[in-house]
C-alpha cells in the first residue's frame, strides 16, 4: 500500500505541474499562447483564458486528499483538454510534434490507475 502511495503520488505531482505549468500562459493570455491557439490553431482568443483556468482547477482538484468524485470530473476533464490539444496540433499544424502529448497522457493514465488502485487498497484493508 505504502508503495502505490508513493508512486501515486509522485506521478500525480509530475501531471500536476505539467497541467499547471501549461496553464500559466493561458490564463495570462501572454503572447505566445495567443499566437499559437489563435494563429497555428485557429481558435478564438476568448477561449484561452478559460482553457488556462479549467486546466489549474483540474490539476489543483486531483492534488487536493479526498473529493472522489469531483476528482473524477477533473481527471475526465484534463484528459478531453490533452486530447483536444493532440487532435488539434495534428489537423492544424501537421508538421508539429504532436506525438510529445502521448507523455502527459500517459502520466495522466499512471495517476489515474494508481488512484483506483490506492482507492481499492484502503477500502479492502478498512
């Protein structure tokens, strides 16, 4: 048990930041941001800021103990936000290196299946 909790832990952190990090420029709607999601992407720039700002809450609930439900929403959440982005990069701007998504999505795919398994842990042991 203590080692899945570790485990979870660590790569929930390293998801987190991922999330969190890219969300910064998003929310600032800092000139980088604009460019490619409105520019490569094509995407209206009202909706970067908003992106930014669900992304933070994701990562913010799935770090936060507890809340299994809304912790769920959030992971669904952040997983359509990766996918939508990998899509996206790959219709708009073919040339870019869309297959570097597969490495958030699979952290994301690790914390989740370590929460089921640290969630399945504690209520068989309780």
């Amino acid at each position: 048990m203590k080692k899945i909790n570790i485990t979870y832990w660590i790569v929930t952190v390293i998801f987190a930041a991922f999330m969190i990090f890219t969300s910064i420029p998003d929310i600032m709607s800092s000139t980088d941001a604009v460019n490619f999601m409105k520019g490569q992407l094509g995407y209206p720039q009202y909706i970067i800021p908003f992106i930014g700002i669900a992304k933070l809450s994701g990562a913010i609930v799935i770090l936060i103990p507890g809340f299994p439900r809304i912790k769920e929403w959030a992971y669904a959440g952040l997983v359509f936000d990766l996918v939508g982005a990998m899509y996206s990069v790959k219709m708009a701007a073919p040339g870019m290196g869309w297959t570097f998504m597969f490495l958030p999505l699979s952290f994301a795919a690790a914390s989740y299946i370590l929460l089921r398994k640290k969630t399945d842990a504690t209520r068989t042991s309780a």
